[in-house]
C-alpha cells in the first residue's frame, strides 16, 4: 500500500523532532519569547511579527537534520 510508506516516514521525522529541538534551544527559546511579546498586549498575533526568529529556528532545524543522517 503505497499509503502507509508515507505514514512511516512521517512518524520516522516525528520522532526525530525531540533530539533537533534540543539541538535549537536557543532559537527554539528566542522564538517563543518573541511570541509571548508580541502577543501579550493584544489578542492576536500579528503575520510575520517574528518572522527573523522563526527562520533562525527553521534553518537550525535543518542543519540539526542533516548533521543527524
């Protein structure tokens, strides 16, 4: 069943996710602080107001993937 090689896989990256995000605690902590901050005055979340932080954690997550294959 050509369906349930994508299901593994995904749970294959699933499970890696725990090890790359102790790998990217800092930009992981520096992402959600800026979150709590800009949400904390208003109830919505302004598009992008984070956007510098969320590519910092997006990029280390993808160094911490391939330095792990």
């Amino acid at each position: 069943m050509p369906g349930r090689d994508v299901w593994l896989r995904a749970r294959a990256r699933l499970r890696r996710f725990p090890a790359l995000l102790e790998r990217c605690g800092q930009q992981a902590s520096a992402y959600g602080r800026c979150v709590a901050a800009a949400s904390a005055g208003s109830a919505e979340l302004r598009r992008d107001a984070c956007v510098r932080e969320f590519r910092a954690l997006q990029e280390c997550f993808a160094r911490a993937a391939a330095a792990t294959r």
